[in-house]
C-alpha cells in the first residue's frame, strides 16, 4: 500500500471515531428544557417525543465499543500499513497452519514417497489419501466421479490429451498445462468450417456429409494436419486430442464441433506443485493413474471396479483427514 492511500485510511478512521464520539456526546445531552417535558414531536397524532436523555447503562456501550476499537487498532493491523503492535497478518497465520498440517501429515506422505506410481495406483491406503486429496483439489473441475464436464476433461476414459503414462500424469498436475486452439472461422470462412465439422465426424466414425467431408479434407491438411496430425490421431506432446476416437472435451454435437472450429478453445490446468508439495503431488498421481487401470481391469473382466467401489467407500477411513485438513488449510489461506 502506498504511503498516500495509508494516511488517507488513518485520517478517514480516526475522523470517523471521532466523530462517533462527538456524535454520542451531542445527542445524549437534553434539550434545553426541563427533562420530562416532550420535544413537542409528535407522530401518529399522539405519539410524543419526551425530553428523556438515554440510560446511563445504554449510553456507556457505545463508548466500551469506541474504546475496544482504539484498542484493537493499536493490537492489529487496520491503520493503513501499521501492522499492529502484535504484529499478526492472516498471512503469517496461514503459513503457521501449513506448517503445523504438515508437520502432522509428513509422516503419512512420506512412507509414499519412494513408492513408484504404479505401486501406489495398486495400494489401498495411497488410493485412501489420494482420493481425499483428489476430492478436495481436483473435484471442482473433473467432478466428484472424475468424469469431467464439457470444458474440463473425462479422467475415466482413454482420452489423454496429454498422454496417460505415470510420468505424463504427474507432469499435468504438478506443473498444469495450457491448450490453445486457434479459431478457423476467419481463415477458412462458414463454407471452410462448414467442410471441416463433417471430415471431423468423419474420422471419429460419425454420420457425415461425403461430399462436404472431401471437401473438407484439403482444410483439414492445411490448417489442421500439423496439430492434430494427418490421421486425426492427435499428439500428446502438444496436447492435441485425438479425433478419431468419438470423444470430446467441448461436446460432440455437430454445432459443439463447428464452434470449436469457428472460435477455437483455450484450457488451463493450473500447476498443482506450488500449491500441495511434491509428496501430495506424488499421491494424487497414483490416485489418477489408477483410473487407467480400473478401465484396463474392465475391459479385461478383471476387478477393477471392485477395487475402485471399496475404496471410494472406505475413503473416511485411513487418511481420510488429509483432505480435510487441507481443505481447512487453503480457507484459510489470504
């Protein structure tokens, strides 16, 4: 804050309880009149005021507010940048709460540390904490049973733009990533993006106009075929989704896909590190890549869902404060 706006606050505070002050004083003495005589206002035609200063008793808890306030003022910050002379901040509050949540939690992040993610997408007491941390962090945005929401991808199904592998998921989360989709409306004109929707259905096996899908092709090796690569396969290592596999972020309506086109998308997955750690980074990673393997577990006949379905159900179980504890962590934070 500058010097400037800190006076302004001071001198607007100190006004104001002064003037409270004077404010108290001037309305408590009785006009000059014997006290019991009216004021001679009148309402509702006989309703009078009487000349009667307030109680003594009444009158002082204005004043033991005014007092708290100098005093409170002088213990905490509220006086441009005087901090106070206890020298609290919600900011040193907050860090103290960190420190003390883990400090109290170290011990259960750190016997998985040395777990490979692999190991701890198998382990149940992982998955416990994972999914608390998951609940608490991740759930906003990819929805409580992680299968997304139009804008926010499905983590449940085979379509990771930015690739599946452990390594790759602990990169997305820890450092977040960003996903820019030029808009096309302009360079390929309505007749462009018009051809460009049908070949798009098109490589996902979709219903399609021949005609305007052939068409189509010619824009799509030129404008989309970079990105996207010239099978519509896509590249995890630009974060280009696959087109072929009937699966879509922003919706798979034929409009959904035409707006894509026209005006093109933006997607932020913010960094996770700066705010959970590497060790809780490390844990919710797990947590993620199990979903991979549940799908396998499925799709084989295996018992991933079973897997899944008890350990969501023990969730309040071991390491079921984690999450709380964290969550309480950033209400607090400034």
């Amino acid at each position: 804050m500058s010097t400037f706006w800190s006076i302004y606050i001071i001198v607007l505070t100190v006004a104001s309880m002064l003037g409270i002050w004077w404010l108290i004083r001037w309305t408590s003495k009785p006009y000059a009149r014997e006290e019991g005589e009216t004021t001679h206002h009148v309402w509702d035609e006989d309703l009078e005021e009487y000349n009667t200063p307030l109680p003594r008793w009444f009158l002082n808890l204005f004043y033991i507010t005014i007092i708290f306030s100098v005093i409170y003022l002088i213990l905490y910050p509220g006086l441009g940048n005087f901090q106070g002379l206890l020298g609290w901040s919600s900011t040193g509050q907050y860090d103290r709460e960190v420190a003390r949540a883990d400090s109290r939690f170290a011990e259960i992040f750190q016997q998985f540390a040395d777990m490979e993610i692999e190991e701890l997408a198998r382990d149940e007491r992982a998955l416990r904490t994972g999914h608390n941390l998951y609940m608490t962090y991740c759930s906003t945005c990819h929805g409580a049973d992680a299968r997304g929401a139009v804008g926010f991808p499905n983590l449940r199904d085979d379509n990771w733009a930015w690739g599946r592998s452990p390594e790759a998921i602990h990169a997305s989360i820890a450092h977040g990533r960003m996903g820019v989709m030029p808009g096309w409306g302009s360079a390929a004109g309505e007749e462009g993006v018009e051809a460009l929707t049908e070949y798009t259905l098109k490589l996902a096996g979709r219903d399609h106009d021949s005609t305007l899908a052939d068409a189509g092709a010619q824009q799509y090796a030129q404008f989309c075929a970079s990105c996207h690569g010239t099978g519509g396969g896509g590249n995890t290592a630009m974060g280009a989704p696959d087109l072929t596999n009937n699966q879509w972020v922003w919706g798979g309506t034929r409009e959904r896909i035409a707006d894509v086109i026209r005006h093109g998308r933006q997607n932020e997955m913010p960094a996770q590190a700066p705010l959970l750690g590497d060790e809780r980074v490390h844990v919710l990673a797990g947590y993620v890549y199990s979903f991979i393997i549940d799908d396998v577990g499925e799709n084989a006949g295996g018992d991933g869902r079973d897997a899944r379905a008890g350990r969501d159900a023990g969730a309040a179980d071991a390491g079921g404060d984690v999450g709380d504890a964290d969550a309480g962590r950033d209400a607090g934070a400034p």
